[in-house]
C-alpha cells in the first residue's frame, strides 16, 4: 500500500540508457562490481542536493521538493485523525466503523509521513578534516570513536563514484531512478543518493568525484 500510495504522487521521468559494458572502463574492480540496482524504488523527482558546507565538507541535503512531499503525508493523516477525533468527541461513539477506520488510517498515514521525513533528511556527509563519508547525526567528538560504525567510510577505501539507472513500475506509472554509489576498494558499493533528475545526479556526481578524487563510472 505504501509504496502504490508513493507512485501515485510520482511524475513520469524520461527513459535513460539500461545497457552498460563495465570492461570499458579498463578498471578491474569495475568487473568485480554488481551493477545492477543496489536500492529498490527510488523516486521521480529530486530528493536530494550536493550542498558545499565549506572547502572541507560537503553534505546531500533533502530538497525542498522532497520535504513537501514528506510533509504531505505527515500533515494530511494528522488532519484525518484529528477530523476522526473531532467525530468522537461529538458523537460520543468509539467503537464504530466509521469513526474508527479513517483514524487508524490517517494514523498509518501520519507515521509514514514522519518516517519518510526522518529519514529523507538525514544527513548525508562528506567530511576532509576527518577524512570520512557517514550517514547520519554523528557529533564531532564521537567521530574518532566511530571507525566500527558500518555508516562510516574513510576516503581510502572509495575508489569510485557508480551512477546506475532503475526503472521502476508501478500500477498506474513508471519512472526512471538514478543512483550514485561509493563503490570501495573491493568493489563493495554504498548507496549515497537515488532520485529521478538525471542531470542533477551527474553534476553531484562530477563535483564529488573531484573533491575525493576518484573517478566516476557512469553507467546510466
């Protein structure tokens, strides 16, 4: 239901290219690399934006677009469940159908909606004076402490910016979805952002591969 819910509000998004030949890359990682859809779904839109904090750090940051989005389904299932609530405190009914139901649901809705936000906006960092990439809230004096968190990746291990394309279908829709992944020393991949604006997700792309130094595999 969820997902259905999503692909509703998603915009068709032109088709990109599927086929990809990894051994023109002259790489031998990139042979070791899966390149197939390393995050299911996605979106059609723009999720997610480089955004440079200083000549140091770089973040990918929810867009407004996105939070809007996200924010729909918070505000619209808290405005169910209060209408919900405004029914039974007039009625004095609990325990009917009618009053029930649409409750749970915007409910349901409402909690999507807030997890959606949570974690859309997470922050997404790119950090030179502690020479790592992490996902999440991680205060500056935990940092040193943080080397076993499976979120956190030095800039030694990336040895490649992957971009890859996934179409996805829905009932009534269909859209193209495009990922940027690190792609580590040994060819195991972590994914940073995946929405639907091609030309966006290259140019985070070019921009990032120059800060880290490493290539871009553009696989789209």
């Amino acid at each position: 239901m969820f997902r259905n819910l999503i692909e509703k509000l998603k915009s068709l998004v032109p088709a990109g290219n599927a086929s990809f030949d990894p051994s023109t890359l002259d790489d031998p990682i990139a042979l070791q690399t899966e390149w197939s859809p390393l995050k299911g779904g996605g979106a059609s839109f723009c999720t997610r934006q480089l955004v440079q904090i200083s000549p140091h750090r770089y973040e990918f940051r929810a867009t407004l677009g996105a939070k809007a989005f996200y924010l729909i389904f918070l505000f619209v299932g808290l405005g169910v469940s209060l209408i919900s609530i405004s029914e039974i405190s007039m009625s004095g009914e609990f325990f009917t159908a009618d009053v029930l139901f649409p409750g749970a649901f915007g409910l349901v809705f409402a909690l999507i909606g807030g997890l959606m936000f949570y974690y859309g906006t997470t922050p997404v960092v790119f950090d030179k004076q502690h020479d790592c990439f992490w996902k999440g809230k991680i205060p500056a004096d935990e940092l040193i402490y943080a080397t076993a968190n499976e979120l956190l990746m030095p800039f030694r291990e990336i040895h490649a910016i992957q971009l890859i394309s996934e179409h996805v279908s829905g009932n009534k829709s269909s859209y193209y979805s495009y990922e940027l992944n690190l792609v580590s020393r040994d060819g195991v991949r972590t994914n940073v952002v995946d929405h639907g604006k091609l030309d966006q997700v290259r140019e985070d792309a070019k921009t990032l591969a120059e800060f880290l130094e490493v290539p871009v595999w553009d696989g789209i």
